[in-house]
C-alpha cells in the first residue's frame, strides 16, 4: 500500500545519508544531522498507518507526509 511505500522511503533517506558516510568516509553537517529526524517521525506516522488503515490510518499519512516536508524545509 501506499503507507508502506513511504515507510520505506522515509526510513530509506536517513539510512542510505548514514551508509554513504561509512561507505565513503563522510563526516556529516549539522544540518544532515538535523534533517533525519523528521525523516525518522514520518516512517514512524507511515508504520501506525499501515498498522491501524481501517482506524484513521489515512490521518497519519498526511502526518508522514509533514514530516516528510519539515526535513525538506531544514534542507
């Protein structure tokens, strides 16, 4: 489903930002730092979705979906 998808891509940006750091010896910014925590917010909203759709599940999408938007608007 459509939560399960931006589970992944929510979850996928901080771990693939944390992989090339070890991957290619990158020191991360402060603002890197920042950014994941909304990132990590909005898979968290995207799981609760997936997990309870027929009881507002849709609601904590839009939640995901501003989590989402806050890490692009630290960016």
């Amino acid at each position: 489903s459509g939560a399960l998808l931006i589970l992944l891509l929510a979850a996928g940006a901080p771990l693939l930002a944390r992989g090339t750091e070890g991957w290619f010896n990158l020191v991360p910014c402060e603002l890197c730092l920042w950014q994941r925590w909304p990132y990590w917010a909005a898979a968290l909203a995207a799981l609760a979705a997936a997990l309870l759709w027929r009881r507002g599940g849709r609601r904590l999408l839009w939640l995901a979906a501003a989590g989402a938007g806050v890490s692009a608007a630290i960016g």
